[in-house]
C-alpha cells in the first residue's frame, strides 16, 4: 500500500528481457527512500514491484508478463517515480493507492495556468465510472484530485513542487500514463455488481 506521495526520481539503468517478462534495474538517490530489504514493495511509476536484489545505489525488479501488458513501456534512461510502502505508523499525505494499475490514459490537452499545469486524461472507456469529481486517482503513481470529468475525459492540476519532484514534469500531449483509480470506488462497484 502507498500514498501516492512520491519520494525521488529515479533512473532506469537497464531493462533486460526474460522470455516475456523483464528485468529492471532502476538507479535511486538512497537518503529519499526507506525501502531497503530484499522483498519490499516499491512504487515504480504506480506499479507496485518486489525488490529482487540490491546493488549499491540500484534496485532489481522482476517484472511479470501480466504487469508489462497492463502498464506504459518501460524504457532505459528513462525517469520513474518512486515510492516505498507505507508504514501502518506513517501519515497518509494522499490518498490509499495499492500500485495496481487499471490502465494506461493518455493526456490529451496540457494548459499552463499560472505556474500550474492544468492536465486532461483520456482514460480507458471501462475505468470512467470509477473517476469522480473531487475524488482522488493516482497517475503515475502521484496522487491527485480530479478537478473536473467533461464526456470521456478529466482533468487534474499539477502545482509547481509536484511537477519538480516527480516526472509529471515530462508528459507531453499524446504521453501515455499508469492509471489507477480510487480504491474504495472499485470495491464498491464490486460490491453493488455481486448484489
């Protein structure tokens, strides 16, 4: 379980393929993230992924087929957010996020409001009715409040620290993103489905 408050940036150094799944190697400043045992879940871009091995300055992750289908592309050199779990001691500064990714959205409009960033996303038609307004979703694993929901798209507001401090800073229009929606409204929808 994360908050969706992202705790560094890091640098993907290497992505070997395993048949149909892969191996990350993933570069992290070590002050800014608490994970540090072999076993412990990281927040990769949102994907919640196992630490396999450790090399100074360098997480390991083994990356399923069924994770690689349902997320964004992973590339080298590119930048990822990252997140350690949440401590049941901890504060929740954002909002309850598993690192399951529902989809992949993409951004369809960026505006720049002041020194804010104003995005519209176009999530997958099947996750809409799962995005309210004024609740919580997690891009990129970075947790955010839906400003506003217009047909088959929403927006969010990026202020300045969030846009410095993770790699929302790099989304272009047309970028595609790790999407998941709030926890409690897939339960819920699970729960009203099975009446």
């Amino acid at each position: 379980m994360f908050t969706g408050i992202i705790q560094s940036i890091g640098l993907i150094k290497k992505i070997e393929s395993l048949k149909k799944d892969a191996r990350i190697t993933v570069a992290y400043e070590t002050n800014k993230i608490k994970a540090s045992n072999l076993g412990d879940s990281i927040s990769i871009n949102g994907i919640c992924l196992t630490i396999q091995k450790k090399q100074k300055n360098q997480f390991i992750f083994h990356v399923s087929e069924e994770t690689l289908s349902r997320t964004i592309s992973f590339s080298e050199k590119s930048l990822v957010n990252l997140e350690s779990a949440l401590l049941y001691n901890g504060k929740v500064g954002g909002h309850f996020v598993t690192g399951h990714i529902d989809g992949v959205a993409k951004i369809t409009d960026i505006k720049i409001n002041s020194q804010c960033w104003i995005l519209e996303i176009k999530p997958p038609k099947k996750l809409l009715k799962f995005i309210a307004e004024k609740g919580s979703v997690a891009i990129n694993g970075v947790s955010l409040t839906v400003n506003s929901i217009k047909d088959d798209k929403f927006k969010v507001n990026i202020i300045p620290f969030t846009l410095k401090e993770t790699n929302l800073g790099n989304l272009a229009k047309g970028s595609e993103i790790n999407i998941e929606v709030d926890l409690i409204a897939r339960y819920l929808e699970n729960i009203l489905k099975r009446k």
